[in-house]
C-alpha cells in the first residue's frame, strides 16, 4: 500500500512538471489549454481515488464525481 502512495506522489509530482513545461512553452491554443486541463483531471481523479480512497466508494460517487469533472472540463474549454 505504501508504495502505491509513493508511486502516486511522483507520478503527481511529473504531471505537475508537465503542465509547468507546457504552460511555459509560448502560446496558449486551445489544444495547449485541453492538453493541460486533460493532465489535471487525471491528477484530480488520482488525489481522489488514492489519497481520499474514493475508489472503496459506492459507483454512484464514482460515476458523479468523473461526469462532474468531465462536464467541468468541457465547459472550460469550451469558453476558452
């Protein structure tokens, strides 16, 4: 169990550098900005099914939880 922490840590810690590397690379498109909102819901879905053990959660949470993020992403890109 305490190796899937740390391997979920590090994993966090390269997708965060991988945003930072995108973000700072110029211009921002909208390929750029659904890119980056795509590298944070996986980061998002994994904090949540990880570190606050959603995944012992009733489908019902689940389900919610990712059509929720999933509309959220959607919208942003969207009014981008």
């Amino acid at each position: 169990m305490k190796k899937s922490f740390i391997f979920t840590y590090f994993l966090l810690l390269l997708l965060t550098v991988s945003t930072a590397l995108i973000a700072s690379s110029g211009t921002i498109s909208k390929g750029f900005v659904f890119l980056i909102m795509g590298i944070s819901a996986i980061k998002f879905l994994l904090v949540a099914f990880q570190f606050m053990e959603l995944k012992k959660a009733n489908s019902f949470w689940k389900v919610s939880l990712i059509l929720t993020l999933g509309l959220l992403i959607i919208l942003i890109v969207c009014l981008k």
